[in-house]
C-alpha cells in the first residue's frame, strides 16, 4: 500500500486507488477497544472498525474494504 499524505487517499502498490482518508481526530491504536480480532479495533471516536492493515496484501485489503467499505485504516505515516 501507498499512502498519499497530501492528499490522504490510499493505492495499491500498482497505483489503484482504494480510499480517501476521512478521519481527523487521529486517534491511538492503543486506546481502542479490541475488535473481532487481532487485526481489528474500534474507534471510541466515532464506534466504527479500524483495520491494521499493515502485514496484509493488497488484495486482503480490496477484499476487506469491498465487504464493508465504511471501515477506516490504520496508516503507519513512519513506513510509508
């Protein structure tokens, strides 16, 4: 995955669009409560999921966000 910062969207690594970043609260991954799993918090904010998508390929990431696209993503801005 690449992440614009400028412009907040996020690609694929082939350069496919795949989300517009929306939150602006930036919230800490750690002060989430757990989700449904390792992969997942829940966002005390605005109580919609986060995904660590950051081991995960670029289909895993397409596949998840086209079950349920209004699920946010966590972004490590430090490897990106």
């Amino acid at each position: 995955m690449k992440y614009k910062i400028d412009t907040k969207e996020l690609y694929t690594d082939n350069g496919v669009f795949v989300k517009k970043m929306q939150c602006q609260i930036g919230v800490d991954w750690g002060k989430m409560e757990p989700g449904n799993n390792d992969l997942e918090r829940i966002c005390s904010h605005c109580n919609k999921s986060v995904l660590d998508v950051e081991f995960l390929s670029d289909d895993e990431v397409l596949f998840l966000l086209n079950k349920r696209p209004e699920t946010c993503i966590k972004i490590n801005t430090k490897i990106v």
